[in-house]
C-alpha cells in the first residue's frame, strides 16, 4: 500500500472517530445510523484527498531542495 493512502486512511479515520462519537457526546447531540454512515464515507473520502495533498507538497518541498 502506497504511504499517501497509508497517512490518508490514518488521518480519515481518527477524524470520523472524533466527528461521529467524541464531538456529537460533547456537544450533547444524537448519535444515529445514518449520520454516522455517512460521515465515515465523508472522513475516508477527506483523509485519501489529504493523504494525497500531503503526499503532491511533499514531493514538491522535496525537488525544490535539490
């Protein structure tokens, strides 16, 4: 598995466990099925771009340098 899926699936799925059970307990709302169905889809989706994003900046800070 390539590292920028690696560092985006990491960063995907902690931020739907804050999203969908830590934030919705401290704010005080309902946690449900189909809210957190479809932020786990949202999450994954958002930390592959991420992982990619952070994977194309890096390459480029990379080839600056030499």
């Amino acid at each position: 598995m390539k590292k920028w899926i690696k560092v985006g699936l990491g960063w995907g799925i902690w931020m739907f466990l804050a999203m969908a059970f830590i934030w919705p307990l401290i704010d005080g709302e309902g946690i449900t099925l189909k809210l957190t169905i479809i932020k786990f889809f949202y999450w994954i989706l958002a930390g592959l771009g991420f992982g990619y994003l952070y994977n194309k900046y890096q390459i480029i800070k990379t080839k600056s340098k030499k």
